[in-house]
C-alpha cells in the first residue's frame, strides 16, 4: 500500500506562506506591485545619494550605470513597469540612470523634449502636449 504524501505545511513546523493560498495570477500581481515598489526605492535612492557624498565623475557614472542595471533587472525578471516619475531616467540603450547634467542632456526642440544620453549617445524624444 502506497503512503500518503503529507501537505507541505504538515511537514514543517512553520506555518505554510500567504501566497500559497492565493491564486497563481492574484499572487503574480502582487509580486509585481513589490517590484515596482522596491524600483521606485531604488531610483529614488538612487537620485539622493551620491549627493550625501563627494564622489568623483567616474564613481558617480559607474554608480549611475550599476543601479540602472538593477532596476532594469528588477522590472524584467517580474515583467512589471516602471511609473511614469521614473519611466525616463533610465536610457534603454545602456541601461545607464539618466541625471540632467551628468548623465543626461535636455533640450526642447520642435514642440517635443528631447533626452540624450551622454554615455552611449542614444536619444528619446518625447512630445510636449
């Protein structure tokens, strides 16, 4: 006779995770809206915190760059978007978090905003409404 296979919250003394019970589209739902959250964190930290320091050009783009490829990474692995406040400071060519002056270039041209990165060149052009 074949024995019975206990549930996998019988076989631990723990309680069984909130996300074992929800259903499979609600749970991957709520791992997006986490996502999303800890992106927005990111970027906002990302903005504030190399101006708590002195850092040189190089350490601030090199930084720039590697906080970019995070929160690119966060969002694809969870197939999630990043808000709009966030949706243009990264450049989707080098993954590179765009700051005006350092890392980025604005300029309004013909009734639409035009980005251009300083690291990989690449331009976004974006109409004014």
């Amino acid at each position: 006779m074949r024995k019975k296979q206990l549930p996998v919250w019988e076989l631990s003394s723990a309680k069984p995770s909130f996300y074992f019970f929800m259903s499979r589209t609600f749970r991957r739902l709520k791992v997006k809206k986490i996502a999303v959250k800890r992106a927005t964190y990111l970027s906002s930290f990302t903005e504030s915190f190399p101006f708590k320091f002195n850092f040189t050009d190089d350490v601030k783009k090199a930084y720039y760059k590697r906080y970019g490829n995070l929160i690119m990474r966060i969002l694809r692995r969870n197939r999630a978007r990043l808000g709009s406040p966030y949706k243009y400071r990264i450049c989707r060519k080098c993954h590179s978090y765009l700051i005006p002056s350092e890392t980025l270039r604005v300029r309004i041209n013909k009734g639409k905003i035009v980005y251009t990165c300083l690291k990989c060149g690449n331009i976004r052009r974006i109409g004014i409404k």
